[in-house]
C-alpha cells in the first residue's frame, strides 16, 4: 500500500486481456445502470457534434476532429 493511498479516491481496474472482463449484455442491467448509460451516450453524442458546422450554403463540414474515446482492448 502506497503512502498516499489513504486520501487517494482513484480507483484502477487492471486487466491484462479481454478474456479476464466477463461482459454483460445492455439488456441484461437494471433500469439505473441502463439510464446512466443512455445519459452519458447522448452527452458523447452532443459533444461529437460539436465538431461540426454548417456553410452558408448548408453544406456540413467538419470543423475539428471527433473526440477519441479510451477503451480497454
């Protein structure tokens, strides 16, 4: 145990492989978990439009590039 690991709140799940996280299906979690998924992809979604921008002539182009996500694997 570190010094610091008192006050420190961080969490960190270490998995070596794939084959260590065993997966739930979406269908599968209760209606909490289901809603906080549902908020956070619709936040990611706005975020990502963002990105881009109509011309004067309606044509949509992209202003920046699209916000990378950190997944495990």
């Amino acid at each position: 145990m570190f010094w610091h690991a008192w006050w420190d709140p961080t969490i960190i799940m270490v998995a070596y492989n794939n084959n260590d996280i065993l997966m739930v299906p979406y269908k599968d979690l209760p209606d909490g978990d289901k809603d906080v998924i549902r908020k956070g992809i619709e936040e990611f979604q706005i975020k990502c439009l963002l990105s881009y921008t109509k011309t004067c002539d309606n044509t949509i182009v992209q202003k920046y590039p699209l916000l990378r996500v950190l997944l495990h694997g």
